[in-house]
C-alpha cells in the first residue's frame, strides 16, 4: 500500500512534512490530539520511505489492548490477517512472522528486544505511542533508543508520539529534532457537570448517572471508573434496571483478550451499549457507538514508597489532561455528551497532567536491566525525567541483597539468571532459588499468576488461586502457563516431583512481608514493621503466619489483597539466614531491676523469647544507667541525705554559679557516667545501691578543694537557742529555716549561713507547726508583728508561755521551760 492510498484522516496532511523529517534526520517529534490517526497511519506511511529498505517499524504501544486494537486496524487497511505485513508482540501472545514489516510491541518487549542485541538487526525505526502517559516502560525504552542511535546505530529512527505533550521539551532530548503537529478529527462534545453528594459511593453515582444518561441521551455509553472493583459494583447496580436493549460490558487490565476485544466490539443493530472502563480506555481505541461519556473523575495509580519497599495502589483524582481525553472519547465519531461526577470550579483544581511513573515506580527492574547493559548508573541515560535518587537506593539495596548485582553495580551470575526470565526482580529471584530445589516450574506458574492479575479468581489466598488456575481452560490461562513452562525449561530445573508449599516459595520473594497474627482476628503486623488487616470473614484471619504479596491502601490501614500460609518451620528453614538471635538487657521498672532475655527476631517480628539469668558487673551497670536516662532520675533510691546535698549544691550552682555543679534533671542525666556510673556495684537491683552512694556520686561532682566549705557555706541544720537542729530548706530562691517561734526567745540577731551573709528566709511556726508569718528581720519581728502573734497564740495555746518580751525570754521546744 502506498501512502496515497491510505484514508484521509487529520494526521494525513502532515505525513509528506513527517517524511521529509525522517529522511533528513534521525529523529521526529509528532504532537497529535485523539482521533488524529497518527497510531495507524504514521506506521503504515513509513512502510514506503527509502531509508526503511528492509527493517522493521517498531510501533510501543503502553497497554495490550491498544497494542492489539492497532496492530488489527492497520491489518484491515492493508486487507490483511494480523502476523502477515502487521503484527504484534506482547507478553504470552505473539502474533508475527517472516514477512511482518510492522511489528506493534508493548510491556517492556522493547527495551527487552534493545537489552538483548543492543544493534537491533533489522529494525529501522522505533515509534513511541502515547508518550504523554509517560510509563516506565515508555521513559526507559526511549532511554535506551537514544543510548543505542548515539553509540550504534545513528540510521535508526526514533520518533515520539503524542496528544498532550511538552513536544520542546521532547525536541530537545532528541537533540532538538523538529516537532511536527497535527489538527485532530473530532466531533463537539457538551460537558456537563453532576456533582456526586457527599459520602455517596462513586459505584452509586455512578450507576445513577448511567440510567439517566440512558434515559436522556441516545447512543452507547462509556464511563470510567478507579479499578475492577467499582467496576464490578457498578455493574450489579445496573443489573435489571438499564432496559432489555442495554448491553453491560466491562473493561480493564485484567479482562482476558476476549472479554477486551467484546467491550470495544460495535453492539448489534438497534441495541446500545454501556461500557464500565478504566484509565485503560482513554487513549489509543475508538469505542464505535459511544456518544456519551461519564467521568468519576478518579484514577487508580501506582504509588511506590522507598522507605517500606512497598507499591500501593491509591485512588487519586484524574489530571486535566486526562479528563480532557475522556471527554474525548464522547465526539471520536459523532457529536457527543461527557458527563463529569464533579462541580465545574474543580476542575481547575486538577493536576495539568498525571505525574510520570518513573516518579512512583519500583526501579529495581530498571536498574537491573541497566545494569545488563552495562550502565551502573541509570542517570546517566537521557530520561526525560531522572530516576529519583530514593527509589534508585532501595532498588541497588535490593538487588544487592538478591545477590543480582555486585557493590559496582555489575550484573552478578545470578543476576543474569533472573533477567533471563523477564519477571519482576523479587519473582524472578524466587523461581531462581526455587529451581535450585526442583520447584522451578511451581514457582513460575505462581511467579506468572501474580503477575497477570484476574488469573485464577480474586481470593486473598494464593493457594486457592493457584489450584483454580491450574484447572482453567481460557486461552489466557493456557497462554500463561506455556509461559510458566518456558520459564522453568529456561532454567534447567529437573521436576522434583513434590509438591511445593506455595508459601514456602513466596517466603524467597518477599522475607519483609511475612506477616505474624496479632491481637483480633485479621489483624498482622509485617517483618518490615508495617501492619496490615484482612477481612474477618476471609478464611485467612484466622492464620498465625502469612506471606503478604499485595497489599493496597495506607500504612496504618493497609488491606491485604493477596497472601499465603506459611510455617514457623518453613520461615526458619527458608529464611534461617535473615532471623537475628540476640540477647536484650531490660529493666523491669516494678521491681527495680535489670532483666536478661534471648530473642530470636525476623525484622520486626518476634519468633522466640527466654528469660536468661540477670546480668551482673558492666551489662548490669549499663541497663541502670539506660534505665535512669529513659525513665528518670525519679528511678533511684533518693535517701535523705542525698537529697538535702543536691538541694544545698542547686542552691550555691545557683547563687555562685561556677564550679559548684549544676545539679538540675537535665544536667545530672547527661552526667551519669560522670557521678553515677562509678558509684554502681554491678548489682543487677536497685535495692542493692547503697545508700550513700547518691550522696558520694554527687559531691564527686564538687572540685576538691571546695568540698570541705559545702558545711560552711551551705549548713545541713541551724541550731536553734532551744537546743534544737532545725533542718534548712534549699530548695527556693533563698534557703528556708521553718522553726517554732517559741525555739528562738531570746535570740536578738536574725539567723544566717555563709558566714552571715546570708539571711534565712524564717517560716515562724506555732506549737501545732502551723505557719504563723514569714519574715527576714527578726528582731523587727519582736518589735512589731509579736504583739498581735502573741494575742492570738495565748487563745489558742494557752498551756504555753507567751512573753510580753521575748529577747528576755528562754527559748523552749516544749509547751513551758523547764522548771516553770
């Protein structure tokens, strides 16, 4: 066919501008909007230009349907079967042969085909489709490309293709190649909005949008939701309610070729069609008969968290570039109606585009294939946007720890080994390590089943999964395992003839997410310390051990989706390597004292624990001093005595400042191997400190030479003119004498320390220890207030004496002197 003969859509008017690009360079870029025609007609185009002589057109489509939709489109013009002139290759499903000239690839067969003979024979051109949904496997296949015309092969053409693109931006990455654009073909569509109320389901907005979109407006109907599961609950919400003439078709990743191929498949004459999709129908396939879409607005991505090593599925509101391709959708064939499940002013509010995957991506595979490419360093490709730094970590962590890559960051034997099976890393290393035992093809088959999701029904068990799968007779389930046979032959695994546990493979995949029982029924807590939560009801709530493969939702309330029994037995032979065995010195804060236990831990998870005879010497002293750091100074055996010290060294820190000690909280616990530490007798008990030894521990902290003026300066006791010691307070501003006033008749001087420099503040007691008045004078006190004090004492107590003159007086402790 030639160029000529190919239909007139809008791409056409640009494909003679696109050809003369291709032949003066090595590099185009094609901005086109939906219904352009660019995915069908820019390949077919190429087939007649010179500088393709006998190469293949490589077309990157980013989902399987597009890929097949395409491949069969372009078929059909030339008037041919798939396979012959256009074909397509994509995971369990190859459908080209000698002949085929244009070959439509998609889930990483590029950058397979690009890693496997870097020079690509036969191949003159490579295409990316759909570049604005910005894959990973799109960003790293271009890498690649570019890495691969710059070094090799600078004939190899490279063109990007697009809807909603930054083409500058892409220009300049293929070393400013020019940017074609195109005028799309597209019918006019009416928005309107029909906001879901608060806490309604999406499923019933939905479905209530759906009956009256019905009801108001002709033609088929396509609405998209987050993922299967609303999905599936919209479609029982339709169920019975849409009319005898209403088709109710699904569409999503998971769906089997057949069941795509039925959803996008024109409904029969005078019947109409409702279409339940995903993301999934947003670009690259026209819907024949769709004139009316309805948006939820929401989009199901995948969110990978460097720090846990988890990828979770969250539901996020759609970009404005994606509501616009939904809307779309609506006029690809004639005027239609899109229908947003949102106020119109939050619109504006959305994302301009949905970030690239390469930001929210597991890279481990990335940097595994780099590293088979030689790149140690996947930066150094030209990304469009780098890999971020955090996830490239955890990738080489993970690899390292796999065994799949050395400290260079070279491809390691093994490394290779699980490259060879094009599995995600953490798969790929399990079949490995379970062809090492003759489990090879037990591995593959649940290696494959994890990775084609819908195989083998939706349980949360992966054993009840994968004895479904075995027994199911779908082309899709065959197709799969071929391919879990082909991985095995690969490895030269001989059958071992037993049956393997399903969780005992899983634990070689996954040792951070074995999952022990805690507390109620279908709550775990993880080896990586996360917890996780299973429906009480599922038959698995009730297991001790788990192996988590998927999880969705937060941290805190992540819901385990897919998961296996495991052994304790099975855990310890798999993983002996990983459980650490140590012994943890504690202390028991209610009997004051350090405890010794053996634990055996797998991360976060503890398997064993035996109390092990107390400590004693160093470990015991350490366990004390960590226990008073963590709980407090409160912790010791304070006695009298030590207190007053520490209360009369505050006093002069405070009022002298340096080098008396600053013996405050904080201070003394960051001090203790300064004044406590040496003080310790290695007794693994408190009660065993003795009792001076607080005392000696702080007064260690008093320069020598001012420890023999403590007593002077700062005096335990004043002795009174009764006879008595009356302790003194230093625990305020100034230091508190609290005496009976009956103590002090006859003294004429107010009581002082330090040499008489500093006055005691007096609590004047009565006979009842009773506060009667403070003061700081108190021959001012005789002169003054006595009089009125000595009214009210001689009511209140009148067995003692009051003199009218107390400085003639004698002093007491009793209620009258003696002899009186």
């Amino acid at each position: 066919m030639r160029t000529k003969d190919l239909p007139e859509l809008p791409v056409t008017t640009i494909l003679p501008a696109l050809g003369e690009a291709l032949a003066a360079g090595n590099g185009a870029v094609l901005v086109a909007p939906p219904g352009a025609g660019k995915t069908t007609l820019v390949p077919l185009a190429l087939l007649d230009a010179p500088w393709r002589g006998e190469g293949r057109v490589v077309l990157l489509e980013p989902r399987r349907l597009a890929a097949r939709a395409a491949a069969r489109r372009m078929a059909a013009l030339l008037g041919e079967e798939v396979g012959d002139t256009v074909g397509y290759a994509m995971r369990m499903d190859n459908r080209t042969s000698a002949r085929t000239k244009i070959v439509v690839v998609t889930e990483g067969v590029l950058s397979r085909m690009i890693l496997d003979n870097p020079e690509l024979p036969g191949i003159s051109a490579v295409l990316f489709d759909e570049f604005h949904e910005r894959s990973l496997d799109g960003d790293f296949g271009l890498a690649l490309a570019l890495d691969v015309q710059g070094a090799l092969r600078p004939d190899l053409r490279v063109l990007v293709m697009s809807a909603t693109l930054d083409g500058a931006r892409v220009a300049h990455l293929l070393s400013g190649a020019p940017v074609i654009e195109s005028e799309g073909r597209a019918f006019p569509v009416n928005i309107h909005y029909r906001e879901r109320p608060a806490g309604e389901p999406i499923e019933d907005a939905m479905a209530n949008a759906i009956r009256a979109a019905l009801a108001d407006e002709t033609g088929s109907v396509l609405a998209f939701l987050p993922g299967q599961r609303e999905i599936e609950r919209t479609a029982e919400r339709l169920q019975g309610r849409v009319g005898e003439t209403v088709d109710i078709t699904s569409l999503y990743g998971q769906l089997d070729a057949r069941a795509q191929d039925a959803a996008i498949r024109p409904s029969p004459p005078r019947r109409r069609k409702v279409v339940l999709a995903t993301a999934i129908a947003e670009t690259s396939i026209t819907i024949d008969g769709v004139r009316v879409v309805i948006d939820s607005g929401l989009a199901r991505l995948p969110h990978y968290e460097p720090a846990s090593g988890l990828t979770r599925l969250e539901t996020v509101r759609v970009s404005k570039a994606s509501a616009e391709q939904r809307a779309g959708r609506a006029g690809r064939t004639q005027p239609g109606v899109a229908i947003r499940l949102w106020r119109a002013e939050q619109t504006a509010a959305l994302p301009a585009f949905t970030p690239p995957e390469i930001f929210a991506a597991d890279l481990s595979g990335l940097v595994l294939d780099c590293a088979a490419f030689g790149v140690a360093d996947p930066t150094s490709l030209a990304f469009l946007d780098p890999p971020p730094a955090p996830a490239l970590t955890e990738a080489n962590a993970l690899l390292r720890a796999l065994d799949a890559i050395d400290d260079a960051g070279r491809l390691t034997e093994a490394g290779a080994a699980m490259r060879g099976l094009a599995l995600p890393v953490r798969l790929a290393h399990m079949v490995a390590e379970a062809a090492k035992t003759g489990q090879a093809r037990e591995a593959a088959e649940l290696a494959v089943l994890l990775t084609e999701r819908g195989l083998g029904g939706d349980s949360a068990d992966l054993e009840r999964r994968l004895m479904r799968f075995r027994s199911e007779k779908t082309p899709r389930a065959n197709a799969a395992r071929q391919l879990a046979s082909r991985l095995a032959r690969s490895l030269a695994s001989p059958h071992k003839g037993e049956a393997a546990d399903t969780g005992a493979l899983l634990l070689h995949a996954w040792p951070d997410r074995v999952a022990r029982a805690r507390g109620e029924r279908g709550r775990f807590v993880l080896a990586n310390g996360s917890g996780a939560a299973l429906e009480v009801a599922d038959p698995l709530a009730g297991e001790r051990w788990l192996v988590v493969a998927d999880l969705q939702g937060k941290a805190r309330h992540a819901r385990i989706t897919t998961a296996a029994t495991v052994s304790e037995d099975d855990i310890r032979t798999v993983l002996g390597n990983n459980i650490v065995t140590s012994r943890e010195v504690a202390f028991d804060v209610e009997k004051r004292a350090v405890r010794l236990r053996e634990t055996q831990r797998l991360g976060a998870l503890l398997l064993t624990e035996r109390m092990l005879p107390a400590p004693a010497g160093g470990e015991a002293d350490a366990a004390i001093l960590e226990a008073v750091r963590t709980h407090g100074l409160s912790l010791l055996p304070w006695n009298k005595e030590a207190e007053s010290l520490r209360s009369r060294l505050g006093w002069l820190h405070r009022g002298l400042g340096a080098p008396w000690p600053d013996v405050s909280d904080a201070v003394l616990l960051e001090r203790l191997d300064d004044w406590l530490a040496p003080f310790l007798s290695g007794d693994p008990s408190l009660a065993a400190l003795a009792s001076s030894a607080l005392a000696a521990g702080l007064m260690a902290l008093v320069p020598y030479d001012l420890q023999r003026r403590i007593d002077a300066l700062a005096p335990t006791h004043f002795d009174a003119p009764s006879g008595s010691r009356v302790p003194i307070r230093y625990d305020s501003e100034a230091p508190v004498l609290a005496v009976r006033v009956q103590e002090l008749f006859g003294l004429d001087r107010h009581p002082s320390i330090a040499g008489g420099m500093v006055p005691l503040m007096l609590e004047l007691l009565s006979p009842a220890h009773r506060l009667i008045q403070t003061t700081r004078d108190l021959p001012g006190f005789w002169r003054g207030s006595w009089a009125d004090v000595r009214a009210d004492m001689r009511g209140r107590y009148p067995r003692h004496v009051w003199p009218e003159n107390p400085l003639l007086a004698t002093a007491t402790s009793r209620a009258k002197p003696r002899g009186v």
